[in-house]
C-alpha cells in the first residue's frame, strides 16, 4: 500500500491548548452550531465510491443531523442526483478534556467548551468518468461566536471534494489521520499539521482558501472582517505562514479568538490534478499556563526520518519530556494503515518502543508518515502534541534501470535531471538492448555511483554509454511514470530560500504577467535545483505559460547547464536545471522567469497566488539542500486600466530590495513625503513613520519573512511598492 504522500523536513508539532477557557467567550445560540467538516472518498469497485462526511459540531448548539444529503454533480457529464448518508460513527467528544472533568464537558450538558465529531458514510454509483465529479454538503448555521466573520450565526458552511476519474479512474482521496486542532494557545507560537495521507501516492499540494457558504444553489466565498482575508484569518502578531509542500501552518495570535479557515487539499498525478478535499474548520484561541509534553526523534536524538528494507524489523525508541512536575504522560500511535505497532506504559516519562517489518508491498517513493500523539494529565484540559516521523521503504534492489528514472526513486519525473547534471559527460559501459521504454532493464554497474549509492548507469536513460543531453529524452518520454523502487534520503547539505516575485502587485484580464524566481538567500555550494509551482487554471490561460533562464545565476542553457520545465496543461509546471561541469557555485540570485496571460472570464477581483513547493536542491556530490519557499500574490481585477493615478512613483524609490536588516527610503522630489507606511499582505499597518526625511533609514529586522507593500504619501497622492524581506 502506498501511504503518506507530503515529505516533511523536521518534526512537526501540534499545540493544542489547555487549562480553563472563559466559558462566556464560547457561548452559542441553539440554532447554530457547525464547527467544521470535509468529505473525503475511497474507491471500491468500477464506478462505486465510499463517500465519507466528517462532521464537527459545538456542543452547545442544536444536535447533529441523523443523515447527511450529498449533492452529487458532473457539468460536462450532465449529471445531478443527491444520495443520503447515515451515521456510521459517532457523535463522540473529540475536545481535550481531561477524564475528571468529562461530566462538564458541554457534550454531557456541562459548561466546558467541548466539540463532538459524527461519520456519515455511503456507497454512490457514478454514471461513469468525468473529470469534475463535484461532491458538497451545504447546511445552515455556523457557530455563533465566530469572531473573524461578521454575522456568523447567519451563514452556512459548505463542505466539497472533487473527482476526476476520466483521466485517472480509480482515484482514492487525501485522508486526515488524526483529529484535527481545534484549540491553540494565545500568544504563543503554534505550528500545527493537517496529518494528511494519500493511499495511492499522490503529490499532494496544500492552499488556505475563503470558507464558504451555499446561497442560490452555488457556494459563495465569505468575506472576513476588515484586515482578515483567508490567507490570514487570524488576529496575530506576525502573518499566517503554510507551507504547500507540508501543509505545516504556523500561527502566533495575540488575542482571544474564534477563528474559522478553509483548506483545499489538491492530489496530482502525472501532473494531472484529480482531485481536491476541502476541509473547513474554527480554532478556539484561548489563554493557558500548562506546558505541553514533548517527543523525542529516533532514539532520543532530535533525527525524525529513516529508513529500511522489505523483510527487515525496524525499532527504536522515542523518548517523553515535560517541563510541569509530576503529570503522567501518555503516548500512543495514531492511524497509519500499516502493521507497524507501539508499546508503552503510561509514566511520568515514558518511552515508548516503535517496530514494523515491512514487506515488499510497502515499498513506495514516498515516505511513510507515523505520528505519535502525547499528552499529560492537566485538567480542566489536557496539554497534548503530536509528532510525525517519516520512514523510508527502500526498494533495496537497484541492479535494473528504468529509462528516465534517473535517481532510481522509482518515478520518472524533474528530479531526475539532478542526476544528468552531476553525472554530465561521465562513461560508462552500454546497456545491452537500450531502449528508451519504459520497462525494467538489466544493467552492468558503472565505476561511479551518486551519494545516494545509485549507480551511474541510471542517468544513462537512454543506454549509449555516456550520460549527456540525450539523456533528457527518456525523462519527457516517461514522465510521471512509477515502478516500485526507491532509495534512502541523501544528506542535507544546508538550507536556503526560493522566492516567486510578480512583475505587478494588480493586472487586468488577459495582461501578461512575469513570476521572477530567485534564490534570495546566499548558498555555500549548490549544483542543481528542482521545483513546483501551481498557476490556478481559472485565472492563468496555461496554453500561454512561457519560460526563460536568460541570465540565470546556473549558467546558460546548452553551454554550462541543462533545464527541463515541464507544463502539465492542468496548472503545474515542472522546473528543473542543472549545472554540468561538475562545480558546485555559491551565493545566490536569479534562476529563471515565468511569463503567463490571465484569462478573460474573470469576474470582479480574484487574488493569484503562487509559491513554489516540492523544491529539491543538490551539490556536485549529491547533497540535498533544503529550501525554504516564498511566494506572491496578485490581485486581477476586471476593471484595471494600468494606468497609475498618482505621479509619484519616479518621485522615491526602496533600496535594497530583496532585505534583511536595513532599507532606503529615498525621496527625490520636491513635494515632502508626509508619511512612509509598510504594510503587510493583507493591508494591515506594521509600521509608520511621520514627516520622514528625504533618505530614510528604516530598519526592518523586526518584521518576519514575506511580502510587504511601502506606501509614500505627500500632499498630492500616494504611491505603493513592493517589499521583500528574507
């Protein structure tokens, strides 16, 4: 069985909160109630699906439904019919109440903030493939005490999951494994996962999205409270930062709150998306002093990643902290699907022992992701994390190569052209037969081998004896191609940023907009780099999508580097390039350029966001560098002219752009700046300075990683321009 399909860089921690909640704050009507929810669905035969509804209710509001009505729908196949599910499970008390104070919890008609979870599941029958299989749910009213949306008890919730099954038939959808977060601490960091899965392997790419409502028969975005949007939808000390490759979300709220977000959970395959989850839910903000437990990594150290063999017994241990004296902590493994098991004894410092042997149906290109949940004693609510760590099936066979698979990760796809840029004019002995097919062929072993320990020979794809430009043809002829084989993670080597700049900060319809691509951290040494972005399809026309490394900080395209980009025609675009003499370079700067067109069918303002995801950076030696990512968002709007309505901007300028420490403000005309304002993505004020002098020395070490907008303000207008900290 293929498993978790996101690949997490370090241990992730879910905070969730404890200790008493000010009762008042999270009182509601008896007419509203939903705390969240999302549909998910497992194939079961032909075109029977098992649709599944996961239902999150307060309760302190009205009961749940006894069945649940989905709304089944397929434009192009003309398709509509509905289908009623019942409860399969639940309602259970899902909140982190602690066994003493279970008869207070709301659930039990007590006082405590508690939120109760019901199943609903069914088998539908499709009619047969259409690629916008439409899955929702749509009911009134949401949670009354919702403080980022006005009027909350007034509006409906509306939960969705979409199927493409013409291209890929067959498709199972991302899977949540855990219970999600619904409390977090008020001033204080959290970072909390989405514990997604994905039993077929599927890249999974993760965006905050508006919640929504159904009114009319169509679901509507709900507009947030001034200087909330739904990439920022809580009331923080610094911007909401998620992560698209992980879904890790960071959060550092400062004030109480209920907050509700909506995030779309998109599976692609071949580059194809076929399918999205969408899952809606609130986060209570509340105060507390309890310090939460902690895991260790493997054995202790602080390494949450490894890997094995089919046949072997993978073990170690994984050991428990927690700063408050004298609590019993409790460790347990979540859901994961496979036969792994976990033994422990409740203590007050537990550990815990993991251990799985793995057969030869486990083995997949993807890690497997375990996640291991612990908590303490506290009551009223009990402090808990969880912590992922990500294991590593290894084909552990790499005696054939498959023709494109370059890496020998046992899929054909941007990564392999690391492989052909390392290993660039090395010889070696022909294989027998060659062919550029995809099928598995024998191979003598070359004098060379990655770090990996792969083998040479793998990034000869086309098996002429000499790994060169050819060699990227096998890779465009099988790309997205999977064979059951793969190898232990390289080595990090550092860590760096990637950073996606738009040419404009607003466009009209059918505008050609530039993405600039730099590395705008400086790199000790860095050989290779491969990478993902996402362009919505229904706001970028995908047929116009242009790419050029024209002055590329990796050389020039057929002198000293090879490039592959790949336009999957369904909103992902595939980048990869590398160096192919063998020397690693340093410092950092441009790596190419993106040119798209919008589209002419946009209606009223839509926001444009782009980051890249899934990034993989090599050394000469094979390395993997990890990447931090930053990325831009551009407001299209139907009504913009292009034309700017003050005539200040030639008037200052900002230097240096991108910053880390110090900027210029810099101003060279004769009408005085009265104010220089930076504001943040969302349009909230982060700093002001009054009457500022003609060269402005602002420091901006204060202000987190991102983008920002400098407005300059003199008595004849207000101009903007874009700032980038890293």
């Amino acid at each position: 069985m293929k498993k978790f399909a996101h690949i997490l860089t370090t241990c992730i921690q879910l905070s969730i909160a404890t200790l008493a909640i000010i009762a008042a704050s999270f009182c509601t009507s008896s007419g509203s109630h939903i705390v969240g929810g999302e549909i998910t669905y497992q194939w079961v035969s032909g075109n029977d699906y098992k649709l599944r509804l996961t239902y999150y209710s307060d309760c302190s509001g009205i009961p749940n439904p006894t069945s649940a009505l989905i709304e089944v729908n397929s434009q192009s196949c003309a398709q509509s019919f509905s289908i009623s599910l019942p409860i399969a499970a639940g309602p259970d008390d899902i909140s982190p109440i602690c066994a003493a104070s279970l008869s207070n919890s709301s659930c039990n008609g007590g006082t405590l903030y508690a939120v109760r979870r019901v199943i609903y599941e069914g088998v539908v029958s499709l009619s047969g493939p259409c690629n916008d299989w439409v899955f929702s749910y749509n009911e009134c009213c949401r949670n009354a005490a919702i403080t980022n949306i006005t009027s909350a008890g007034g509006l409906g919730s509306y939960f969705e999951a979409t199927l493409n099954n013409l291209d890929v038939p067959f498709n199972n959808s991302v899977e949540f494994a855990g219970i999600p977060v619904h409390m977090i601490q008020n001033n204080t960091t959290s970072s909390l996962s989405w514990n997604t899965f994905d039993v077929d392997g599927d890249s999974i790419h993760y965006e905050m999205v508006a919640p929504r409502d159904y009114i009319g028969l169509n679901p509507v975005n709900i507009a947030f409270n001034a200087g909330l949007s739904a990439t920022q939808p809580f009331i923080a000390s610094s911007p909401t930062l998620l992560n698209s490759q992980t879904g890790l979300l960071t959060i550092s709220p400062n004030a109480l709150q209920i907050t509700v977000m909506s995030m779309k959970i998109s599976e692609f395959r071949n580059g194809i998306n076929i399918g999205n989850v969408y899952r809606d839910y609130q986060f209570a903000v509340i105060n507390t002093s309890n310090a939460l437990p902690k895991l260790s990594g493997i054995n202790g150290n602080n390494i949450y990643m490894t890997n094995t063999c089919p046949g072997d017994t993978l073990q170690f241990n994984v050991l428990s902290t927690d700063a408050d004296p004298f609590q019993i902590l409790e460790i347990s493994l979540g859901n994961n699907g496979t036969s792994a098991s976990f033994t422990t004894t409740p203590a007050q410092f537990p550990v815990g022992t993991f251990t799985w042997i793995p057969s030869t149906a486990d083995i997949s290109s993807q890690p497997y992701i375990f996640t291991l949940n612990v908590r303490d004693d506290n009551c009223d609510y009990y402090g808990t994390q969880t912590f992922a760590y990500q294991i590593y099936v290894n084909g552990c066979n790499t005696n054939d190569v498959w023709p494109g698979d370059a890496n020998s990760d046992g899929v054909a796809n941007l990564y392999d052209l690391l492989s052909v840029g390392i290993g660039f004019n090395t010889s070696g002995t022909p294989r027998v037969g060659a062919s550029t097919n995809w099928i598995a062929q024998p191979s003598v072993n070359w004098p060379n081998s990655f770090l990996s320990g792969i083998n040479y020979k793998h990034a000869d794809t086309d098996g002429n004896g000499i790994i060169e430009w050819s060699d990227t043809t096998a890779i465009f002829q099988n790309y997205g191609l999977n064979h059951p084989l793969r190898t232990a993670p390289p080595a990090v080597a550092g860590l760096a940023d990637l950073t996606i700049t738009a040419s404009a900060d607003t466009i009209g319809t059918s505008m050609l907009l530039d993405f600039n691509i730099e590395i705008t951290s400086f790199v000790d040494s860095i050989y290779g780099l491969a990478f993902r972005m996402y362009l919505d399809p229904s706001l970028v026309d995908i047929s116009t999508l242009q790419t050029n490394y024209t002055g590329s900080f990796f050389g020039t395209s057929g002198t000293d580097m090879v490039k592959l980009d790949y336009n999957t025609g369904n909103g992902l675009l595939d980048v990869a390039i590398s160096r192919i003499d063998h020397t690693n370079i340093s410092g950092g700067g441009p790596v190419g350029k993106v040119t798209i067109v919008t589209t002419d069918n946009v209606s009223g303002k839509m926001m444009l966001n782009v980051a890249p995801f899934d990034i993989v950076g090599v050394t000469a030696t094979g390395d993997e560098i990890n990447f931090n990512s930053f990325g831009d968002a551009v407001v299209i709007d139907q009504n913009f002219t292009g034309i700017n309505e003050h005539n200040l901007t030639p008037e200052f300028s900002v230097y240096p752009i991108p910053a880390s420490d110090m900027i210029f403000v810099e101003h060279y005309g004769q009408n005085k700046l009265l104010t220089v304002e930076i504001e943040d993505v969302n349009g909230r004020d982060v700093m002001t300075i009054n009457n500022p002098v003609n060269k402005q020395q602002i420091s901006v070490q204060s202000l987190n990683k991102g983008v920002y907008f400098i407005k300059a303000t003199n008595a004849f207008g207000t101009s903007i321009k874009k700032l980038m900290i890293f």
